[in-house]
C-alpha cells in the first residue's frame, strides 16, 4: 500500500488499475531491474527511480484488416503466398490476455506496452505463422476445405511462441 508521511508527494504512488497486472520496475541501486512478483490492483509506492507498467489480464481483441471502417485508416490485412507463390491476402482478429503470474517475464521480453507487443512481435508472430503454413496450400486448399486447418496450425505455432512468456493467445 501506498502510506506516506504528508511531507511526501502523492505523485510517488501508482495505481493498478482493475482488470491489469502490474510490473514493478527499479531503475537504480543493488535491486535495478524488473521485479518477479506482479503487482494485483491497488495503489503503490514508486519511488524515485522506480516505475509501475500495467498489462490487461482480460481478453482483448484486435483486428488487423483492410476496412477503413474497422478502427483504422490503413491497410493492416496480412498477405502471404501459396505453395505456388499466388498472392492471399487476409483480415486477421486475435485474442489474448496476459498470465498474471508471468507478467514481469512478459515485461522483461519486450520492454514495452501491450500496445507495442500487437503491432510489433505479435503481428509478426502471426504473420509468419500464417506465411509458413499457408506456403503448404494451394489458394484453392486456402479459401476452401483447409481454411480451418490452416487457421488453427497457426494459431497452434503463435500459441506455442508466446506461452513461455505469459501471452495467452
């Protein structure tokens, strides 16, 4: 908890919000580095030198797709190739939360928000997954009767990537 003389600044507490774990993270002295114990909700000294980074531990989901309509004005389909080198382009939705009890590892991984994780290593996670299955189809196979084969082998290869760090996909 967060009990400090009235002479100390409040601005030295911070919170976990509900539905997160939070990751403590001491930038100086002996215990430099990230702590192995995630934080639960509540209110927390960070003092000097210290801070608290927060990962959601409920399900979220994201979309990478071609619709402007769909939260973005961009481009963000996936597009990869068959076996005979055609061309596939696809909308892509995942959804994930973090293991609270492997948070810090999570944390210690990628350095950064989980903003930063869905647009940098879990895009690309998923991407290659589906780039390496999707090279053992034709188009046809794809769009057709090992449509869900392919889906389900690539989230099996995205899964098996990030379990070690607590990112259930």
């Amino acid at each position: 908890t967060c009990a400090l003389p009235i002479s100390v600044s409040l601005a030295a507490c911070s919170r976990v919000e509900p539905g997160h774990v939070g990751i403590k993270v001491n930038n100086y002295g002996s215990d430099a580095g990230v702590s192995a114990e995630p934080l639960g909700v509540g209110t927390y000294w960070a003092g000097p030198g210290t801070s608290i980074y927060e990962y959601p531990v409920f399900t979220s989901t994201y979309t990478w797709t071609k619709s402007s309509e769909e939260g973005s004005n961009t481009n963000q389909e996936f597009s990869f190739a068959d076996k005979n080198g055609l061309t596939v382009t696809a909308d892509v939705a995942v959804s994930f939360h973090v293991d609270q009890s492997k948070a810090p590892v999570l944390f210690q991984k990628y350095r950064t928000d989980m903003d930063g994780i869905v647009a940098g290593p879990m895009r690309v996670a998923i991407r290659n997954a589906i780039t390496q299955e999707a090279s053992q189809m034709t188009v046809e196979e794809i769009y057709g009767p090992k449509k869900a084969e392919l889906i389900a082998k690539a989230q099996a290869d995205v899964q098996k990537f990030f379990a070690p760090f607590g990112l259930d996909i």
